[in-house]
C-alpha cells in the first residue's frame, strides 16, 4: 500500500532543497514576477471607443498574458523540480518552455490559460458594461465576480498543477497525453495538494509586515513544497 508523505514532511523537504540554493529561487520568482508584470504592462495599453472590440481585446489579452505566464511556470517548475533533485539549476531554466519542446508547452499553457478566461470571464464582461457606472450594487455584484472568478482559477490551477511537473520528464508525450495524465494521477489527491497550499497562507498574511518583499521567499518555499509534492506524488503512482 502507497503510503504519501504529510504536509510537514513535503514541506521538510522543501525547506531542506532550498538549502545552499535560496538565491537562485528567489531570483527566479522575482524574474517570473517581473516578466508577468511588464507583459501586462506592455500588452494592456490598448484603448478604443468601441464597446465589443475593447471586450474582444481584453479576453485576447488575457489569454496571451495567461499562456506566456503558465509557460514561465513551467520554467519555474523546472527549476525547483532540479533542487528537488539536488540538481543545479540556473535563473535562464525559467525559459525551459520556450526553448525546449515547445509546441506541447504552448498547447498546455494555452488550454489552461483557456481554462482561466472561463473563470474570469463573468467578472471581464461585467467590467465592461459597467466601466464609467458607480454604484453600491454595482460594486457588490464586482467584487463577487472577483472571488468567484479567483477560487476558480485556483481550482483550475490545482486541478492541472501536475502537468507541468510531467510535460519535463516525458517530453515525448503529446500534450494531451500529459493533459489528461496529469488530471489522472492528481485526482484523489485534489485535497492534500490543496491542504498543502493552504498551509502557507500564514506566512503571505506575514510577509505584508515586509511590503510584500518576503513573499519572494513565501513563494519559493511553496513551489519548492509543490515540487517536493509532485516527487512523492510519482514515487508511489505509475504515469
């Protein structure tokens, strides 16, 4: 019978092959960061007076945004995946995706990114009918198109987080293999990986006494525990 490493031991683990290698962690999700944002900021800056071209254009934005960011973490998992190994790993692996087998990677990135809009995509088209408006209701109706489009981004990423991890070691595979072999080997295992991240939200509520600058060890410690879960995950499955 598998027996499956708890929450403490995964993040021991995490914890243990962040050792020696924190600076190249932190780095590479202080890059991941900065990439994300200035991709926002550079493709964001359109403006037009038609309503249903500037709809058009935000869900295209999004979508581009979303697969460039979801093929960066790759790289990410990429990176703690080799520590998770006590393999070298460099801040230039962050780009693993574009250079290596990247037609899988794009389709991957792209079908969660997909995934994504959908979640997003009540809140999106609200916000654009409503732009200019103000309004109590208005603001109530936002802010839950916000959190109900957030926790389903979150479902979305736990349910997929895993085919990241098996898109770099079967890069032979074909996307949809990995697509739905990630879904397969994550399910029965939804609860523990989202118990996993729950358990770091003490420590980003702690990281606000910082300005924020502490969730770039937050968040390496939490895809270093990710790696450490998706380790454990394959030492007792069969893909």
């Amino acid at each position: 019978m598998s027996t499956f490493k708890a929450n403490k031991n995964l993040k021991a683990d995490a914890r243990e092959s962040l050792l020696g290698n924190l600076t190249t962690a932190v780095a590479s999700i202080f890059f991941y960061s900065l990439s994300t944002m200035l991709l926002s900021e550079m493709i964001a800056g359109f403006n037009t007076k038609s309503l249903l071209v500037s709809i058009l254009i935000s869900l295209v934005v999004f979508f581009v945004i979303n697969t460039c960011a979801n093929m960066l973490r790759i790289g990410l998992s990429c990176i703690f995946l080799k520590l998770q190994f006590r393999q070298k790993a460099k801040v230039s692996d962050l780009f693993y995706a574009f250079r290596n087998n990247s037609d899988a990677a794009v389709t991957i990135s792209a079908y969660i990114a997909a995934l994504e809009l959908l979640c997003m995509l009540p809140y999106i088209l609200f916000a654009s009918f409503t732009s200019g408006r103000n309004a109590p209701a208005l603001t109530v109706i936002t802010i839950f198109l916000i959190g109900a489009g957030v926790l389903g981004t979150i479902a979305v990423r736990i349910r997929y987080a895993i085919c990241t991890y098996l898109f770099l070691d079967f890069p032979d595979y074909s996307a949809r293999e990995l697509i739905r072999g990630g879904t397969r080997l994550i399910s029965g295992h939804l609860s523990r990986l989202f118990g996993l991240y729950i358990s770091f939200i003490p420590l980003y509520i702690l990281s606000l006494i910082s300005l924020g600058v502490a969730s770039l060890w937050v968040n390496s410690y939490t895809h270093a525990a990710e790696a450490a879960f998706y380790k454990d995950l394959m030492a007792n499955t069969a893909f």
